[in-house]
C-alpha cells in the first residue's frame, strides 16, 4: 500500500514545483521535456554533418548542446541532492512494487555512461579536430565514439521517460 500523507494529497512536496501537470519537480519536469528535444536535435547535427558536410554547423550544435545538458544535469543533481524526489514518487502504484526503483536502475547506467561519453567525445573532439573542422585522421575515432554516444543519449532519453512515467504520471 501506497505511504501517503496529508502532505503529499496536498501537493506540498519538498523543492519547487513542476509547470507540467504531474508530480515532478521543476528540474524534474525540464529534464523530462528536454529529452523529447535533445533527440531530434542530436539527429539533425549528425544530418547535417554526414549528407550536408555542414561540419562547422555540427560542432557549433553539438557544443551547445554540451553545454545545455552539463547545466541541466549540474542543476538536476543540486535539486535531486537538495529535496528528495522520493515524496513525489510515493503516489505511484508503482512505488511499492519496486517498479521506480527498478526503472531508476535501468536508467541509471544509461545516464552515467552518457555523460561520460559525452565529456569524452567534446573533449577529445575539441583537442584534435581542427577549425574550421573537416574531415581527417581522426574522423574514424570520432564517428565511433560520437555514434556510441548518441545510442547513449537515445538510451538514456527512452529510460529517462520511462521512469519519470512510472515515478510521477502514473496514478
């Protein structure tokens, strides 16, 4: 049985609130929106590198991207070390099942690895490519590492959603 409290049927959870109609929080909610644009986003950077040859377009997207998801993540982790998203969590009919728990831990790897990969890759990529970039060299040893970031990424958007479902729409 769910452990809900008066405070938790009120809406008063710990942290700021949401803007989307569930229980996240507001960092909670960002992070979910942010993985239904950083997916196609992702994929028109390497579009635009691969059939356009629009290199110099790429790494601009690409660090921006970096970018955005290092502060987005910096911020995430401040909230989630902040307030717990365990009171947020408690309406679930999943929460007791160890469904969340379960889709955390899915999702989990997924992020970890992503956000290594990713520092690696723009590191790496900011070191040897030249600028304006093009191809060379090196271009193998990218396309490798930036494709298995990308299937990262993709893996940790699908795992993310899932558990932000099952932990804070489901009802």
């Amino acid at each position: 049985m769910n452990k809900i409290t008066p405070a938790i049927l009120a809406g008063d959870f710990p942290g700021i609130d949401g803007f989307l109609p569930w229980r996240g929080s507001l960092m909670l909610d960002i992070v979910f929106l942010a993985m239904f644009a950083i997916i196609p986003v992702l994929c028109i950077s390497i579009a635009l590198v691969k059939y356009g040859k629009k290199y110099t377009l790429h790494k601009r997207i690409q660090i921006t991207l970096g970018c955005i998801l290092g502060i987005a993540v910096l911020l995430f982790e401040l909230e989630v070390r902040l307030f717990s998203w365990r009171p947020r969590a408690t309406a679930s009919p999943y929460y007791d099942d160890g469904w969340v728990d379960w889709s955390l831990g899915i999702h989990l790897p997924f992020a970890i690895s992503t956000a290594l990969l990713w520092i690696y890759v723009l590191w790496w990529a900011m070191r040897h490519i030249p600028t304006p970039p093009r191809p060379g060299g090196w271009s193998k040893r990218h396309k490798f590492w930036a494709r298995l970031a990308a299937l990262d990424m993709i893996a940790t958007a699908v795992t993310g959603i899932l558990f932000y479902f099952v932990a804070f729409i489901a009802s």
